[in-house]
C-alpha cells in the first residue's frame, strides 16, 4: 500500500494539479470529473464535501456511497480509497499536512474533534442551509489560497479550517438530534446490549464489556457511539458502563447476602476486587462493603 508524506506526491498519484502549498492544498471539483486511486494512506488530514453521481469512497472500515450532500473527514494514515468517484454537483477536498498546524492551537485542538474517526457511514449529511454555511468558508479559502499569498494567508487559512470544524461539530449535534428521533434512543439499545451481556453470562467468560463491542454490535464506530450517548445523557459509553455495573452490583450486595464481595466482583468481570471496590467508592462513596452493611443495618 502507498503512503504519501508530501502533498505533491498524492497529487500526482491523484492527477490533480500540483500544491501552491507544500502543507495545505485544496481541490473545487465544479465540473464532472472522476477519481480513480487504489488504497493508500497519508500523513494529512482531509476534509470533502461531495454530491457523488457514482462511484464509492472507502475509509475505515466502511464505504461512502451516499447521493446526498454530504461531508467525510479521515485523519493521518488512515487508509483511504477512490473507486472511479464522479461528482454530480460541485464538491472539494481539503487536504492538510499535520505539520501545517504546527504552533497554532489546532495543532492540539484538531484531536477533540471526534468526527475525524467516525466511519464513512456516520458522514455529516447537511441541509441546504449548512451546505451554504459550508460553502461560503470554502470559498473565502479557496480565495486566500490562490489570490493573496502573504505573511497574513496561512493565518487566514488556519482561521477558516477551524471555522468549518466548528460548524460541522454544530451540524453533528443537529444530526445526533435528527437521529434520535427517527431510529429510537441509542441509550436504550446499549442498556440492551449489556443486559445481554450479563444475561448470557459473558460478563464471567470474556470480562467487562468494552467500548468497541458494544459500538460494533450497534454497527457503529466508538467515537460516534459515545458521542451520540452524550448528547442523549450526558454521560460517555464508558460512563454509562460503569453505571450499569455499580447498579449490578448493588442489586447483588442487596439480593444476595450470602455472596462475597469478591464473588460479586468475579461475576461482573472484574479480574480483581481492588479495582471493583475503587469503581464502587467512585460511584456511590461507599466501599463494598459499607454499602452491604448500610442496607443490613
């Protein structure tokens, strides 16, 4: 597999016209035009926003292959991959070095934006009003880019860029919202999962239930999952975790008065009843065992 450090090197592999800037180049697709690429990584970010007439865009682990108006985002060696893309409408690909943020805040700031490992099935789909939003950055940079190269321009850029995450973290939560009302709450369908998850006595043969079990038995990405649970609750994936087992476990401290603490601990998963007892102090202010007396009592 390919991986590309310099800009230009992908532009040419890519047949778009080589950078103006060795760490930030930008491609406005606004005729039909079709791109072919076998996998390859990068050492870039790149952000689209594409109307496909044909064709599938893979990264991750899934396919891109929407007809609406919509935006990607794939962060440095992710592997990346053009299947004969054609755009029906205009489109454009950002493409930008991570070392281009380098001393600017976004340099740090750029990993709090989750979506950049989302699946390309979690893709921003935007209304006609968010796509102009969109748009018009797009367009003040494409400007900077080609017009007014100075002291000021890598400046402005940075600006822009940092605009347009702001925006699409905006839409996402109007999508999470969207979301939620059409398909149910996701919370319910993870609460599922993990009552499953105890029910079939998995929790005693695999362990405590992680993340990306979880998310992947909901066909969807860490990332996405958590974030689509924050928005529902306000709490994280491991937060809700951890919360459906202290309750769990503060049923079987009631329930069962025979049990052991450390018996109760083994059958939640824990591989040990230090780590059990420091989660059960976290979340109730009480050890274990304080908590079993303070019920006796």
């Amino acid at each position: 597999m390919e991986h590309f450090k310099h800009l230009a090197d992908m532009h040419r592999h890519l047949g778009f016209p080589l950078p103006e800037d060795p760490l930030f180049s930008l491609l406005h697709c606004n005729t039909v035009c079709t791109i072919f690429a076998k996998e390859f990584t990068t050492d870039f970010y790149m952000i689209g926003l594409k109307d496909l007439k044909a064709g599938e865009i893979l990264y991750g682990r899934t396919k891109y292959d929407h007809d609406t108006g919509s935006m990607m985002f794939s962060k440095p060696r992710q592997i990346i991959q053009f299947n004969e893309v054609e755009h029906e409408k205009d489109a454009f690909l950002l493409f930008i070095h991570e070392d281009y943020f380098l001393g600017h805040h976004l340099h740090k700031e750029i990993k709090n934006y989750s979506y950049f490992d989302y699946e390309t099935s979690e893709a921003l789909f935007l209304s006609p009003k968010e796509e102009s939003v969109i748009w018009d950055i797009f367009h003040k940079m494409e400007m900077e880019y080609h017009d007014n190269v100075d002291d000021y321009s890598k400046d402005i850029i940075l600006t822009y860029i940092e605009s347009m995450l702001k925006f699409a973290q905006r839409f996402y939560k109007r999508q999470f919202i969207n979301r939620k009302e059409i398909s149910g709450k996701t919370v319910s369908k993870f609460n599922e999962i993990l009552s499953s998850y105890k029910n079939n006595n998995l929790l005693n043969s695999k362990g405590l239930p992680t993340v990306s079990a979880i998310s992947a038995a909901l066909n969807l990405s860490p990332r996405y999952m958590s974030d689509l649970l924050k928005q529902e609750t306000g709490k994280t994936a491991i937060e809700l975790i951890h919360i459906y087992l202290i309750n769990e476990a503060k049923n079987q401290l009631k329930a069962n008065e025979e049990l052991t603490v450390s018996e109760i601990a083994y059958d939640l998963g824990f591989e040990s009843l230090p780590s059990f007892s420091r989660l059960f102090k976290k979340e109730t202010g009480l050890s274990p065992n304080e908590f079993k007396k303070s019920f006796l009592n």
